[in-house]
C-alpha cells in the first residue's frame, strides 16, 4: 500500500531577499559604548524639556532658576556635541538674547538669568555654534 501527500508545491517566491543565517565575507567593527550627543530633537519642544533630558541622560540634575520656559529655535537645532560644557556655552548663546544662562555647577546644570555686569557664560551670540565634538 503506498500513501502519499496530494499538496502543491510551496510557490516559488522571487524578488529581492538575502538568505539569513550566513556569516558576512568581512568583518564590521559593533562599538559596545557609545558617546553622548547633546542635541535638540523635536519632541523637546522647550529649553526645559530639552534641559531636563540631558541631565537625565547624563546622570545629573537640573536646576532650572527660571521663571519662564522658552520654546527651542533653530539656533539649538545646530548644538550636537559630545562635550557637555560645550553644548552649555552653545544653549547659553543661543539663549543670549533672552537673558539665559546655562552651566554645569558640580553634578548639575543650572540655568539662571545673566546677571546685569555679569559676563556671561557663552560665547557671543554672534559666534558660530559648535557642530562637533
């Protein structure tokens, strides 16, 4: 007695696709650790937000004197730097305009109005902004 199965064959699917579970020819370098960028994404929204996600991704606190928030323009949408001192001086020029200061004081970033007579923190807001580490 035979016995057998009467199914169609699988359907030959074309197209582009890759076979899986094959080893690449070379080798790619997977970096374990990778710096931090401060940078303004969209969903910031704020300087305070934006401010609030580094010091939380940077394992400080903020403290945030102000008693306003300002909403992010393009001037911060060209900060991207792994240092954070330089990303500071880069919101504080932004900033100028409005009287705001931004530093790292210890384990926290503190923003503050620029004192009158005070020099502040930042650069000119006439400098360029750093794009870079």
């Amino acid at each position: 007695m035979l016995a057998g199965c009467g199914t169609t064959p699988a359907r030959d699917f074309g197209g582009r696709w890759q076979p899986v579970n094959r080893f690449a020819s070379t080798t790619q370098e997977i970096p374990l650790y990778s710096s931090y960028v401060y940078q303004a994404t969209p969903m910031d929204g704020t300087l305070k937000a934006m401010l609030e996600r580094w010091a939380k991704d940077a394992g400080m606190t903020l403290d945030y004197r102000l008693s306003s928030d300002y909403t992010l323009h393009g001037a911060v949408s060209r900060i991207g730097t792994t240092n954070p001192h330089e990303a500071m001086t880069d919101v504080t020029a932004a900033y100028a305009m409005q009287g705001v200061s931004v530093s790292i004081v210890g384990n926290s970033i503190v923003v503050q109005t620029v004192t009158q007579g005070a020099a502040p923190v930042a650069s000119t807001a006439s400098g360029p902004l750093h794009n870079g580490s």
